[in-house]
C-alpha cells in the first residue's frame, strides 16, 4: 500500500499529494468521504450519480403504462385519480 505525507494547509485545507490523487482518480471538486476511526482518520473517494425526480403526470404515465392486466390498469387509474391527475390526459395504452 502505498503512503505519503500531506500537511494541513491555511484555512484548514488537506492537500493531497499528486501520486495518489493520479492513483484514485482525484480532480479538483471530487467528493470524498471522511470516516472517524479508532486508527485514525479514512478517507475515500465517493461516487455520486445524479438523480432523476419525477412530476406527478410522469409517475401517472408510469403508472399506466406499466399495466399488464386489466386489473393492473384498474388499481393504476385509481392510483393516478388519487393523485389529482384525469387518467384521459395521460397518453397510455390499456392492457
């Protein structure tokens, strides 16, 4: 494994030393994780993914969509009723 010294600059800064931030894959602005141990002090990479939040009428398109029976796509239109939403305005296909 390999190790090497780094010094805490001003404003309490920590840098890394180029050899391992080549090693790990570190650029400016990368995320890492800081862990508290009883030997000291880990520090790892972190992989972030964006997330994707979906509005009401796309969960609704979801919903319906996704139906395989009619029974499916009965319990689907009174889910997206209960969101507010007119299955009608929906395009969607029924079982």
């Amino acid at each position: 494994m390999n190790s090497e010294t780094a010094k805490i600059g001003k404003r309490h800064t920590l840098v890394i030393p180029a050899s391992i931030r080549r090693q790990y894959g570190l650029e400016e602005g990368a995320l890492v994780i800081l862990e508290a141990r009883q030997e000291g002090i880990l520090l790892r990479p972190v992989i972030a993914l964006p997330m994707e939040r979906y509005s009401s009428t796309r969960k609704a398109e979801f919903l319906l969509n996704n139906s395989v029976t009619m029974e499916d796509y009965e319990w689907a239109v009174k889910e997206v009723i209960m969101m507010g939403i007119d299955p009608e305005t929906i395009p969607h296909e029924k079982p």
